[in-house]
C-alpha cells in the first residue's frame, strides 16, 4: 500500500494505483480529462490532469503517474488551475464551438471543462481558425465532423486495443493534423458506435441519434440489452414513451465499458409497427373484458401444453412453470436466435435469458419435438413470448387448431396462429430479471409505458393461474415466491427485489 496526501487530505492506495484513480478517490470526482479512459491504454496526450507533486518542478500528468509513498499533491491549486486553463484554450484555438447544431451539447467534455475550468475570452478570432472537414459519413453508423475533434487519440485506441480492426488514425502534424480513416477503409466493424460514446466531444456522432433530441431533454433508465445472452449493461435514454438510444454503462465483469451496434438498435422493436397494442380474437380486436371471457372459454378444461420463450425474464417463466401445473412444458424452440457471436462479447445466442429458462427448469425443444408436443396436446395451449410458430413444422402443428392462447409483443407467426392473442410487455416496458451466459442474475428496470392496451405479462399469467389464491400480488411478491423455489441454485445472500448493480453471480459472490 502507498499512503499519499492529496489536497490536504490522506489516503491510502494500493502500490501500482495511477495518480488519476488516487485522485479520483480523494476528491470524490475525476480530474479533468480527454484522453484518459478506464477500459483503454494510457495516452497522456491532452495533458488536461495535470497535477502539482510537491519536489517534482513541473506540473506532471496524473494518469500516466503512478502513486509513491509519501508523495504530497495539489489538483485544485492556482498553478494546476491556470494550466489547466491554457490547455483548455489550446483545445479550443481551432474548435468551430458550433455548440447549438451539435449532438454532443450538454454531454460535452469540452463544454463542461470550459465551464468548470477555463471561462476566459478568447484570443483567436473566428478568420483565424484552421477548418477542416465536417459531416463526413466514415461508416454506417458514424458521422465524422474534424473540426470539433481534440485529438485525444480514444477512437484510434479503441479501434486498435478493443476491436483490433485498426481503421482510424491521426494524420499530419500541428494544427493540421485531423483524425481521419486510414485511406481505403471506412469506419465498419461491430462495435464502431463505441467510438461515438468514448469522444468526449461531437467529432464522432451517431447516423441513428442524430439531430433526432437534445440530450438534457432524455430521462435515463439502467438495464439489459436484450440482444443476446452475454447481457450487457445499458442505459435507456427516452423522452415522452419513445426510447432515442441505448448506451453501454461500465461493468467490468461482463461488458467493460462497451456493446455492440446491433444490440444498440434492439430498441427498435420497441416501437416496431406490428406491435400487439390489443388483444386480438381470431385476428379481430377485442376489448381485456371480451379476451378474458374467450380465455375462460378456451381454457375451461385447463391447459395441456405450455411453450415458455428465451425473451423473457426470470420472473415469468418461473410463473409459467406454476401455470403449467402437470401440462406438458416447454421452454420454446431450441435453436433459434443462433448468429455469430465473436469474442469480444457478442454471443452467438441472441436471446437475453436461455440460462434464466435452466434456472426456471424450463427445457427447450426443437421444432420437430415442439411441433410433436402441439399435435399431442389434448386441450388449450399456452404460447408465452417467442415466435414458435415462426418455425414451419410448429406453424403447421397450431394450423386450425381454436384452443392456441398467445402472450406476446408482436402480430407475428405466433400471433397469427393464435385463436386469442394478448398484448404483452417489451423489456423496456416493464421490470425483470435476466441470467446472462456467465449465469449473472442481472436486474432491468421499467423505461417506457407500454403501448396501447398492452399490460405486465406476469399480471396476464398470473389471472391464469387456476388457482387464483397464488396469484401474485405484486413483483416483489413474484420474486419471493421465485427465490422460495430456486433457492438450491441460488446464493442464499441473494435478494431478488435488490439486486446490486451489475448483477450477481446465481451462486452468489466468490
Ligand atoms: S474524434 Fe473524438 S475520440 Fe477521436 S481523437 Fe477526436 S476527440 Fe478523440
Ligand atoms: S453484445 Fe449482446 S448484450 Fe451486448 S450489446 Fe451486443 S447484443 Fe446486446
Ligand atoms: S487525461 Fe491525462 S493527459 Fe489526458
């Protein structure tokens, strides 16, 4: 351990620690920074975390500084404040500051380090400003404007060290020089929206956010990608019911601090047009009083057969298990949502909770056996989320069949072969719990109100249950119930209702 004095204050620090995380640690926020980025290598070059160590007679660079014992050190002097200052100028000699047209306004390193730190007139008349290109298109998901870029090196490091794809460079010297794509190339791998969120100023921009909000307008909610079953940490931007983007939030045990640019787009199906928005009866759309009547006619003699799905959360199969009763149980079509994965973190199963289906006991079957299962089924059958009848021995199965209920979120395959179809929630419209491929139970939180007539899936199950005493009242009381029953495959320390942030291991912490 290395015991230093920062601003006054002691702290102790494991040997190795960066100046900058000692720093961060004692003042309770960071320093100033461009190029630093927790999930990148060191750069050291936009020279903004520039500290006063007490001997040492220059200004020296926190995060390319490593703590010693005894070390004293100052971040708020007038010494670190005046440099900071003219670094700051020096960043914005060239800067367009075109704050009003741009994206990033109001999540803008250089703003709010202007703000916080440089606040002085400028030197440099508008006539005498090097321009460079704007608005170019360098891939299919980014928007390249040069001027506004400070050169922090992050894009060209993480296209380097994390996808190793290599397409982005600093080119020239001095005030001409300007990031670019190396010639030949665009900007075109499955991750190139990182770059986006990593460029602490509106050089990098998204073709798909673009212009589309002014970011203090979006409210924030913490989940799940649903995009495949690594799970990776999100953040829900939204504003009046409409989703504007997803961003990746840090979690160093499953996603750094990145996703990919597929599962950044899942929020499209959100606000797809064929969302189920009402239930429907034989493809007419009926009112929640007329679709319970035709389920209680429907499902007088019970259910005989029950088809889970890999889309939805912990919480649901495991009421979908209680549902089933001695009914034969499925956990959907195995196999599908199967694409390539890579080994940076997308997995090649597109579905956010196969682990919460083995958790749940809930076993798949592939389309010849489902198909089997729908054929043998002797009364009602229960298709919850998926799309099996996407598959065309299933489809043909359900064909002519009156007695198919279907709880869903899309007028897809399923929905089409239901003789009742009842609107369901998306993953942003409601609260669950998703197990991703490491077997982390990781919690997702309500984003947007759901669309039309659709309702919490659980309260949908739940009126099922042929016993309505077990119903469940609330999710919390859903989640006991599930803990109940799991409770061999779950660490005891687990409460379901409070799951820490960035999950935990369903056997609970090493
Ligand atoms: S484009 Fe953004 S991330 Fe890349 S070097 Fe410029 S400022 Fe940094
Ligand atoms: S890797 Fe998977 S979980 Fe992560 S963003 Fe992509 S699709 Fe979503
Ligand atoms: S953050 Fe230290 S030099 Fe850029």
């Amino acid at each position: 351990m290395a015991r230093l004095t920062i601003d006054g204050s002691a702290i102790e620090v494991a040997d190795g620690t960066s100046l900058f995380d000692a720093c961060r640690l004692a003042r309770g926020e960071s320093l100033p920074h461009f190029c630093y980025h927790p999930d990148l290598s060191i750069a050291g070059v936009c020279r903004l975390c520039q500290v006063e160590v007490e001997g040492m007679p220059k200004l020296t660079i926190a995060c390319n500084t490593t703590v010693r014992e005894g070390m004293v050190v100052h971040t708020r002097s007038e010494r670190v404040r005046k440099a900071s200052q003219q670094i700051l100028e020096m960043h914005l000699i060239n800067h367009p500051v075109d704050c009003p047209i741009c994206d990033q306004a109001g999540e803008c390193g250089l703003q709010n380090q202007y703000m916080a730190y440089g606040l002085y007139d400028s030197q440099v008349a508008e006539s005498d400003k090097v321009n460079k290109a704007k608005a170019l298109v360098i891939g299919p998901h980014v928007v390249l404007d040069k001027e506004r870029c400070v050169l922090c090196s992050r894009c060209v490091r993480f296209c380097n060290e994390v996808t190793k794809t290599g397409e982005l460079g600093i080119f020239n010297r001095g005030d001409r020089a300007e990031i670019g794509v190396a010639p030949g190339r665009e900007l075109d791998n499955a991750y190139s929206v990182n770059t986006v969120d990593i460029c602490p100023v509106g050089a990098l921009t998204s073709r798909d956010f673009r212009f589309q909000k002014r970011v203090w307008m979006l409210k924030s909610t913490d989940s799940i990608c649903p995009g495949c079953a690594t799970g990776c940490n999100v953040r829900v931007d939204h504003e009046a019911g409409r989703i504007y983007r997803l961003k990746p939030r840090r979690n160093p045990a499953v996603n750094g601090s990145w996703m990919c640019d597929e599962g950044r787009l899942t929020y499209k199906d959100v606000h797809a047009e064929d969302r189920l928005l009402e239930p429907l009866w034989n493809g007419r759309v009926v009112s929640w009083a007329d679709a319970r009547g035709h389920l209680a006619h429907v499902v007088a003699g019970g259910f005989a057969l029950v088809i889970g799905s890999a889309h939805q959360s912990l919480e649901e199969m495991w009421l979908l298990r209680q549902l089933a009763g001695t009914a034969a149980l499925s956990g959907g079509l195995a196999g599908s949502d199967l694409a390539v994965g890579d080994d940076i973190l997308r997995s090649a199963d597109r579905t956010p909770n196969r682990r919460g289906l083995a958790l749940a006991g809930l076993a798949e079957h592939d389309a010849a056996a489902l198909a089997g299962l729908v054929r043998a089924a002797r009364g009602a059958i229960l298709v919850h989320g998926g799309d099996p009848a996407a598959a065309p021995d299933v489809a043909a199965a359900m064909a002519g069949r009156q007695d198919v209920v279907y709880v869903g979120t899309h007028r897809r395959a399923t929905a089409a072969a239901a003789a009742l179809a009842l609107p369901g929630a998306m993953w942003a419209e409601k609260a669950g719990i998703f197990v991703n491929r490491q077997d982390r139970l990781q919690a997702f939180a309500q984003a947007v109100a759901r669309p039309g007539n659709a309702r919490e899936d659980w309260r949908v199950l739940g009126e099922m249950l042929p016993d309505q005493g077990r119903a469940p009242t609330g999710l919390k009381a859903l989640r006991a119930g599930v803990a109940a029953d799991l409770a061999p495959a779950l660490a005891p320390t687990i409460d379901l209702d409070r799951l820490p942030q960035g999950g935990v291991p369903a056997g609970g912490d090493a």
